[in-house]
C-alpha cells in the first residue's frame, strides 16, 4: 500500500489548500455568506465555483475529457481533506454530496446518451442532481426494502407510484436518480431510473427540518402518484438497481470519510490557535498536561482516521469493492470527526458553544456523521459478518475482491 502522491496530485492538493485559506475561510466569519439554512449564499457560491473552474480546481473525480481531473481515490482522499478545511469547501469545488456520488456512478454505468442528458449538466455545474432511496418505515441501510414501485405501462415506460423521504439535495435539484422496485425478486427486485424535476407525477411534500446545517436543496420527503419514465432512462437493465446501489454508495461513504478529516483538521487548528495563547491559572492552556491528554487524543484518532480511508480509497483503486476497508473507514472517521469537534469545543468553552467560530456549525453537522450512508451500527455487522466469514484471512494484507 503506496500512499505517495503523484506530483500532479499533491500539486493540486496545495492549490486546493491555499484556496480554502485565502478564498474560503475568511468569509465564514460574514453573516452574508450564509443562505437561510446555514449553507453558503448561492450569490458568493456561483463566484467562487468560476475561480476554482477557472484554476482547473473543478469536479476532480472526473474524466478530463467531461471538465474534470481523472483523479484516482487516493487522489481525492488527500484533495478531499484539503477542501473541507472549510466547511464551504467541498461544494465550491463541485466535490459535495449527492452530486460527486451521482456523477461517479452515472460516468460508470450510465450510456453515452445518458451521460451526455444526464451527467454532463451535473458535471458543468448547471444544476444539481439528488439520490431518491431512503423511504418511511422502508430501505434506509437495507435497500432491499424499497417499497416504492414502478410497474411497466405499455411497452416502452414505467409508472412509479410510493414515498421516499431524507432525499438529500431535492428542493435544489433538477436531475434524479430513483430506486423502484420493478419485482418481488429478493435479489433483482429492484431497477434504477434517472428523472428530471418537470416531469409529472411526483412532488416535494415537505422540506424536513433537522438539527444541523442543510445541505443545498435539504433533506426532502417525496411522494410519487404516477410518474411516468422512458425506458431510455432506466439505467444499466432491469433488475439491476442493487448492484447500481453497491457500485455508487461505497465510493460515496469513502468521499464522506474524505472530507471529515478535514473538518476535523480545521476544528483542530482552531482549537490550537486557542490554546496556544488562552492563559489560565499561570500558564498557557497547551502547557497543562490535562489539555495536552484532550487534543493528543483527538488528533490520534484524526490520523488513525486518515489512514484506514487512505486504505479504503487505495484498494478502491485496484479493483476492489474494499466493503471491509469501507465499513471500518466510515466507522473510524465518523467517530474522530466527532472526537475532534467536541473536543475543540470544549477547550474553547462558552466561545466554542457560541456562534463567534465555526466549531458550533462544525458540532451539529458531525452528529449526523454516525448515522449517514449506513449507522454505525451497520457497518460493524458488516465487519462482523466479514470476520465469521473470512476467519483469518479478514487480517491479511493488501486488497481483497468483495
């Protein structure tokens, strides 16, 4: 396992750095930069995506000849952190979920008539894409329980009738992809489908509030009565939509882990910067070994962090489904995301339960670290399960298919 950058690579990842200093990090002090729901003002966004395009700094993960850089995964991993040193970071530089999860898996199965109506819009930045799944009392982590339907009409479309809920993005988004069940096979039972918001048939039934800061477009509740959809826009084939749903979700909770340790980097700095030169009881706070035990420990767990979604995005990069290297990753990162966060809070103490820095922002969006993209919880069954199977072999070295 070679983690070495290319030059081109860390090149990039010190454009990215110095951008997320000069550009990004000081407009987060400015009550201006923020939208009603706590994410950046569309306005400053729009002006701030031309600079990063305009520095070849745009959609990273994607092929050259579409606007992007052709990066690898542990290519992203280290430009990923970078960006989300700021907490505006990742959307400027088109690397913000559902959009950098939506275009991979389309670039991967999607024809080359869908990605051109499909992908390529999603990849200019002319408008945002969501990921329509999770469902009320149905598939969350288990996507085998989908109850929405879509039943064949005719010879040529499909009629798509049921509820989904916590869509990340939909209020904002104009390009959908959809998992409807098309039959009651356990393991075929399921097709994807890409739709455009003007399309009849469905409606956003409510934005849901939630405790932290909102993505673009929110998290939605959907209800579809009658949606009609061609059969040129189903992707790969009929029966397909699990396997659609494994190739785009474990990439997409990698970027997750990608980015968190940047967050979890910057909520270190901040509470550094404090420490170094807050005086109490007749010393500098850093001077105490009490608070050299709270931020040593933190940032351990941010580079244990780091290393096991290195790991993850490495064995991506060979060919594997790195399911195990995935799971751990998602685990590890979600929990010394909120390790480092609470911790900074915690040495800046009433500054940092207050709205004068950004680790308040930083403390409610990390909560939800542990239970996007599959709980906690999950993943360790996935790791246990994997261990019941693979005996001593979960431990070996290097990359393993599955």
């Amino acid at each position: 396992m070679d983690f070495a950058l290319s030059p081109e690579i860390d090149a990039t990842r010190l454009r990215i750095r110095a951008f997320v200093e000069e550009r990004i990090i000081p407009l987060e002090g400015d009550p201006a930069t923020y939208d009603e729901h706590e994410n950046i003002a569309k306005p400053v966004l729009e002006k701030l995506r031309t600079e990063a395009k305009a520095q070849g700094l745009w959609a990273l993960g994607m092929p050259k000849e579409r606007g992007g850089q052709g990066f690898s995964m542990v290519g992203l991993a280290a430009c990923y952190e970078e960006m989300n040193r700021s907490i505006f970071g990742p959307v400027v530089f088109h690397g913000a979920a559902p959009d950098d999860g939506n275009m991979r898996v389309l670039n991967m199965v999607g024809t080359e008539a869908q990605k051109a109506k499909w992908l390529q819009p999603i990849i200019d930045g002319k408008v945002q894409s969501s990921f329509v799944m999770t469902e009320p009392d149905g598939c969350g982590s288990d996507p085998s329980l989908t109850y929405t339907r879509a039943d064949r009409k005719g010879n040529d479309r499909w009629v798509v009738t049921g509820r989904k809920w916590f869509i990340t993005g939909a209020e904002a988004a104009t390009h959908f992809i959809l998992m409807a069940r098309t039959s009651d096979d356990p393991r075929r039972g399921l097709s994807a489908f890409m739709f455009h918001k003007d399309q009849p048939g469905w409606r956003i039934v409510r934005r849901i509030p939630i405790m932290g800061p909102e993505e673009h477009g929110g998290h939605c509740e959907l209800e579809f009565d009658g949606l009609e959809i061609p059969d040129e826009d189903l992707l790969m084939t009929v029966g397909d939509g699990l396997r659609l749903t494994q190739i785009r979700l474990g990439p997409a909770r990698l970027t997750h882990c990608m980015r968190w340790t940047g967050m979890g980097r910057r909520a270190l700095e901040i509470a550094m910067e404090y420490i170094e030169r807050r005086q109490s009881f007749g010393g500098k706070l850093i001077d105490k070994e009490s608070i050299q035990q709270m931020i040593g420990a933190a940032a351990m767990e941010l580079d244990i962090a780091r290393l096991v979604t290195m790991r993850a995005a490495w064995a991506l990069d060979q060919g594997s489904q790195a399911r195990k290297e995935v799971s751990t990753a998602k685990v590890v990162a979600a929990d010394a995301l909120h390790k480092a966060v609470d911790t900074s809070l915690q040495l800046l103490g009433a500054r940092g339960y207050s709205k004068d820095t950004v680790v308040e922002w930083m403390y409610r969006y990390a909560r939800q670290a542990r239970l996007v993209d599959g709980a906690s919880e999950v993943h360790r069954m996935v790791l246990a399960n994997r261990l019941r199977k693979e005996g001593k072999d979960f431990f070996s070295w290097g990359a393993v298919n599955g």
